[in-house]
C-alpha cells in the first residue's frame, strides 16, 4: 500500500535543469525546464487572479497537447528572479478567439512557454501550471477552478471535476 503524500508540505522534485526551487505559504517559484528563466509568483490573491484549464485550439496547438493548464497572476506581483533577457516573445492575434494580440514569452535556450500576455487582460500574466516548481501547488493552491472552451475539449479528456464550465470564455468576473 503507498503511502499517502503530504499535500500540505512543499514537494520539489528533480524535474528539468533548475535546483534551487522554492515553495513557502506565500509564494513560489516557476522555472523552465532548462533552468536559465525563474520567476516568483503569490500562491494566493490579490496577486494570484485565477487557475483554469483551456481547451482552446490555440492553447492545443501552442502546448503541444490537448489542453493547458494555467493560472493568472497580476504584473504587480510577478517577480523575474533570472532570465529575464533569455526570453523571446512571439505574438499574434489571428488564431486568439478574442481576435485581441496575444504574446508568448518563451525560455530562449529550451523553449519552455513561461507565461502569454493577452491585451484583452491588461496588467497580468498567463503562467503554465507545468512550470511550478512545487508539485504539491499543481493539486493544492493552483488546483484549476475553471474549465473554458469545453466546446473543443477533446473525447476522451472528461474535464476537471468541480471546476466551473464554459462552452467559451467566462465572463470577466469568473473565477
């Protein structure tokens, strides 16, 4: 029988590059997978605005998965601890269901997304889930609350259990 992990506690795994995670009541860090960028983000509100999975064809298509897992937090409190000058941007409006300019920022040397920035959501930062150090905040704190776009889910992913739906965008005032 395995033995129940303790999801109060930090639980920073070997995974990518970076070793120098860290997780405390109120913050955490987020690092890609090479290590060269390292940001710092509140792990709960103000400054953590919301936690949702997208099922969009844009999110698909710019994880490389079916789906992404992300949270929100406001420019105010987002920290660049390194790398900042390692990112590269990308944006573009076309495929954005808002048909608002929405840019990624991208570790330069690995690739890893780090956060998009939709101006039709001025002031904050999109974050990937996958990119938190901490793996006990993917099932705690940042546990998604919002399921949107449910209309280009795929088949066999049955969604997030207790999580809000939307066929589309939710309403601003969603979280």
């Amino acid at each position: 029988m395995a033995a129940i992990a303790d999801k109060s506690k930090p639980y920073i795994p070997f995974a990518g590059l970076a070793s120098d995670g860290r997780s405390t009541e109120d913050e955490a860090t987020a690092t890609c997978f090479c290590g060269a960028v390292q940001l710092a983000f509140p792990t709960s509100g103000p400054g953590l605005v919301n936690t949702f999975v997208c099922n969009c064809t844009d999110c698909r298509k710019i994880t490389a998965s079916m789906f992404a897992s992300n949270f929100t937090v406001a420019d105010t409190h987002l920290k660049h601890i390194r790398g900042h000058d390692n990112l590269k941007s990308f944006g573009q409006s076309q495929t954005i269901a808002s048909g608002e300019m929405m840019t990624n920022y991208f570790c330069s040397t690995c690739g890893t997304l780090m956060y998009r920035v939709g101006s039709s959501f001025p002031g904050q930062r999109i974050l990937r889930i996958g990119t938190v150090d901490d793996f006990n905040l993917h099932e705690t704190k940042l546990r998604p609350q919002v399921e949107q776009f449910i209309k280009d889910r795929v088949s066999w992913f049955t969604g997030v259990e207790g999580a809000q739906k939307f066929e589309a965008m939710p309403p601003p005032t969603s979280k």
